[in-house]
C-alpha cells in the first residue's frame, strides 16, 4: 500500500507548474499527474461554493467551484451552474498564480 505522505525526493505541485512553466509557454489549464492530483493536501481552500437544492444528505454530486492554494499558485476547478445535477464530470480548471483571478474565475462559473 502506498504511502499517502510525501517522501522528500517527491516534487510538490507548485514546485511541478514551475518547472512546466519553464519547458512550454502556458499551464493554465495543464492536467495534473494522477499521482500528485491526490497525494498532496493544499496549502488552503481560498473558496468554495456549491449547489445542493438535495439537502445535505444528497449523496449525488453537484455544481461547485474551489480555489486551492499550493505554492504560489492557486488551482479553480469545479462543474458549472446549468450542468446536471447528476454529473461527476470535472468541467473546468485552471491555474493560475493570481490569487484574485481565481476567486473571480471560480465565482464567475458558479453565480
């Protein structure tokens, strides 16, 4: 079983977006590795909002938008205001190192 802490010689997400940012141009919508989209815990939760018309027993997922903090850089991710309410699909996602642009991004696609 796989350990869930980070080892030392394993690379953090801010550190992995800078060094991409080196190599290519743009990563604002780069898609995480499968291993550090789960093993690492943000640095914060800057916002979260979601749509639950169910109650907070609904175990369907529904509309959200987030912005974490990892590093300097902040992730928004979350499923549109408008998509079915059923829907686990991830619509969108961004990166950015502007903290203000992504709570304005994340609202932006939840109001």
């Amino acid at each position: 079983m796989k350990n869930s802490f980070k080892q030392a010689n394993e690379i953090k997400i801010s550190d992995w977006l800078d060094k991409k940012a080196a190599e290519i141009f743009d990563v604002s919508q780069i898609v995480l590795p499968h291993d550090l989209s789960y093993d690492e815990v943000p640095d914060e939760t800057i916002y979260f909002e979601e749509i639950n018309q169910d109650g907070i027993l609904s175990t369907a997922d529904h509309p959200f938008s987030t912005v974490e903090r990892f590093g300097h850089w902040y992730y928004c991710r979350g499923r549109n205001k408008g998509t079915d309410i059923q829907s686990s699909v991830l619509e969108w996602r961004f990166f950015t190192k502007d903290r203000d642009l992504a709570v304005k991004t994340a609202r932006s696609h939840i109001e």
